[in-house]
C-alpha cells in the first residue's frame, strides 16, 4: 500500500519536469485560446454585416477584404494575393512585361513613387521618386492596393494611361498622360567615363542581370587596362536576391554575402562567395542615393563590409526585410515577410539603410539636412507598420570598419577629362566624385595611373 508521504516527494520531482517539459504546450494553448475567441469576434461581426448591411454583400470579397487588412497591419510589404494577383507577381520577376516602368509603395496611406527605373516611360516623363499618385485613369488611389494599382498601371505596348500626379511643391495635381512600352529586360548598361574607368549602371535585378554585368565587364576591358569601375546602383528598386547575391559573388572569392535570420529555422540562410572566377583586382567606387533598395542594398552592404568597394553618394532606403511567396490551394499566395536580412558584418540595415563612405549629394548646392523636395526621398523608416531594425548579429566592436577617404585626398582640377565626359560628369557631382575618387585610389596604391 502507498502511503500519502510516500507519494508527494516523487510528485514533487515529477511536476517540475512536467512543467518543463509542458511549458511551451500550455503557452501554445493559451495563444490558441485566444486566437478561437478573436475568430468568434470576427464570426460574429461578419454575421452581423451579412444580416445587417444596407446591401448584400459578397462574402468571399469580403472575407478577402479582411486578409488584406490583416497583412497590411504587418508591414507594408506583406499582402494578399489573389490568383490573378499571384500571376502578376511570377510575371514581374522574368522582366518582361509592360507597363510605365516604376517601383511603388504605400506611404500614409497614399500611393507613392519609390523610384521610377531608368529609361522606361515614367522616367522619361519625368516621374520622380517621391511623387504621390492620387488618381489612375480619373480612379482615386485612395484605398487602393498596392496590387489593384500594378494592373492598372500596366497594360499592352503602346496603349496609354493618365495618372494625375502630386509632388510636394506643388500646388495642383498635374496629369501626365503616358505610353506603356516593354520594360528593359537588360538592366545593366556601361559606358567609358575615360580611357581605363567603366562605369556600369544596374537598374534592377533580373534573373539575367548577373550575365550581363559579366558581359559588361569583358567589354570594358577590351577598351583597355580597367583600372576602376564605377557601379551605379542609385534609385535602384532591388529585385530577386539570387540575382544580387550572383552579381557580389562577380568580385569576392569568399566570405559570407549576406544572411536572412526569421523565426523559423529554415529562414535562417547564409549566402558565400565562391572561387574560381574571374578575379578582378580594379578599385570599386559604388554609387547609391535614396533610391537604393532592397537587392541593391545587398550589393553595396556585401562589398563595403568586405573593404572590396567605397560607397559613396546618400543614405539608401533601408528595406533590409525578406518576403516568402507562399502558395495557396485555390490559385491565391501570400507575399509574406518572414526574415530580415544582414550584411556580411551582422549588420540590420531595416529603416536605417546603407551609409555612404563618401557622403556626397547629387549637386554641389544640396543640403541633406533641408526638408525634402521633388526628386528627393522618403525611406523605409517613413512608412507605416515599416519592420523594426531588429539588431545587429555581431556586437559593434566586433564588426568589420568599412574603409573611408580623406576627400582632401582627390584630385582636383588638374586631371585632364576628355571632352566627351565632361559633358557627361557636368551635371552630376556624385558620379564625377567617384572618378576622382578612382583616381586618388590609384595614385595612393602607387599605380601611377594619370601621369
């Protein structure tokens, strides 16, 4: 027979363990229950609506209409998807659609311009980044999605749209009536700033920008000893990540690009470098601005922790988050953010963005401390529910400096710049920094490059 004194000692070691080892169920029990009793509320109010509305109601609509809700309350890049939704998302990653040519998002509610993609027909308008659409063929944007908005915008080669435009000095909307035409699927072009300088321009990521940065690459080099490049990435939307992981990939032979670390376990990845391609020993200068987002900021994040490239240009925009497209039964997807990614140094960049080694504005005359006008530009942390920075994986002391430059270092009036890119610089005080820049770094490393 067991007695009551005999049991309560083993009782007393057993519940600990019980504890310990029920302690996540109990919690996951209780965050259960109130979810069952949140869904009752919405049950009941959506009840109430169907039996109650002036009108019948579509309830699939608006059941949808809620989804919408939910994910909008997230952040601004989470969203619902509808099959035909979905379709345009798979579309807009192989770069061959048509439309305007311009990256959007959600800014008080108000749909706005992040940046419009380099000569496509909003840039060509004049379509600049900051420029709140408050109307799509005479439609109010107001409470539109950010996905309702794409498939107006977008249409057949040579048909037209009106947007009806506000910017902020503006007094009136002003319309601009434009001709949709393919977007580039090359997004990268080069150009010889002068004999042994390259400049190459990336204005997306596309599932091909990797080749033909390559392709770029070897053509600059048959004009010549390439003794610096200059990578243009300003008022650069982003796009896929493989795309920017294969382009960094181009000029590192190891090390870790980037990571992503989400709660799940599967979300935590690392990307690295590889050996075994073409090595490239020039100096980098890295343009980025406001306008530098998302994979782009992978870019210039990867090469500036490993001292491979000087960034130089304005703050970049600070999307340092990763979205998962989850597919659903019936055609539909979720866009979902699952992950914030890092830099090679640990370094969040979301709602802060990259920081320029060589803070330098577009023209001599702009201060980055003034208010923002046209052409200038809101970030990530301007956004509403935009996704907290998180942290940084490695403790500041730890972490890798980037390299800086003493501007008093620059060559100054005396390089000779042939006439051609003269014309080309005059206009653009970033990109004939960076030439200057180039050219000190050769001076100083003793190539001698300009005498």
């Amino acid at each position: 027979m067991i007695t009551f004194k005999k049991v309560l000692p083993i009782t007393l070691l057993i519940l600990p363990l019980f504890f310990a080892r029920n302690l996540q169920a109990l919690e996951s029990y209780d965050d259960a229950q109130e979810t069952y009793k949140n869904l009752e509320v919405f049950a009941n109010v959506l009840s109430i609506v169907q039996q109650n509305y002036v009108d019948d109601i579509d309830t699939q609509e608006t059941i949808e209409g809620a989804i919408k809700g939910m994910l909008t309350s997230l952040d601004p890049h989470s969203s619902f998807l509808k099959p035909d939704d979905f379709k345009e998302l798979q579309v807009e990653t192989t770069g061959t659609f048509s439309g305007i040519g311009i990256e959007i998002t959600l800014k008080d509610d108000m749909l706005t311009v992040v940046s419009p993609i380099e000569d496509t027909p909003a840039f060509k308008a004049g379509i600049q980044a900051g420029d709140r659409i408050i109307k799509i063929e005479g439609e109010s944007t107001k409470e539109m999605s950010l996905l309702d908005a794409i498939k107006k915008l977008r249409g057949q080669k040579g048909s037209e749209v009106t947007i009806s435009i506000h910017r902020e000095d503006w007094t009136d909307l002003q319309e601009f009536t434009i001709i949709r035409d393919v977007i580039p699927i090359h997004s990268v072009r080069d150009s010889v700033l002068e004999t042994g300088y390259g400049y190459i321009r990336i204005t997306n990521f596309q599932r091909n920008t990797s080749q033909d940065l390559q392709n770029s690459l070897e053509d600059l080099i048959k004009e010549g000893a390439l003794k610096g490049l200059v990578l243009d990435l300003r008022n650069n939307p982003g796009g896929l990540l493989d795309s920017s992981v294969k382009i960094v990939d181009i000029f590192l032979d190891e090390g870790i690009i980037v990571s992503t670390k989400g709660r799940l376990q599967d979300q935590n990845m690392e990307f690295s470098a590889h050996s075994g391609g073409a090595e490239y020993d020039f100096p980098i200068v890295i343009l980025i601005n406001g306008g530098t987002a998302s994979a782009s900021e992978i870019v210039a994040g990867a090469l500036q922790d490993h001292k491979r490239a000087l960034i130089l240009g304005t703050q970049s925009f600070g999307k340092g988050s990763v979205q998962t497209i989850i597919p659903m039964a019936d055609g539909a997807g979720l866009r979902l953010t699952t992950a914030r990614y890092y830099t090679p140094s640990g370094t969040s960049i979301q709602a802060t963005g990259i920081t320029p080694d060589v803070l330098v504005p577009k023209s001599v005359a702009a201060e980055e401390d003034t208010p923002k006008g046209p052409g200038e530009f809101f970030r990530e942390k301007d956004l509403r529910h935009h996704l907290e920075n998180g942290g940084d994986l490695q403790p500041a002391d730890e972490k890798p400096q980037p390299p800086t430059i003493d501007e008093s270092n620059l060559i100054s009036d005396k390089v000779t710049i042939e006439e051609a890119t003269k014309e080309k610089l005059k206009d653009d005080n970033q990109l004939s920094t960076a030439l200057l820049v180039l050219k000190s770094l050769n001076v100083l490393s003793g190539q001698g490059a300009d005498k």
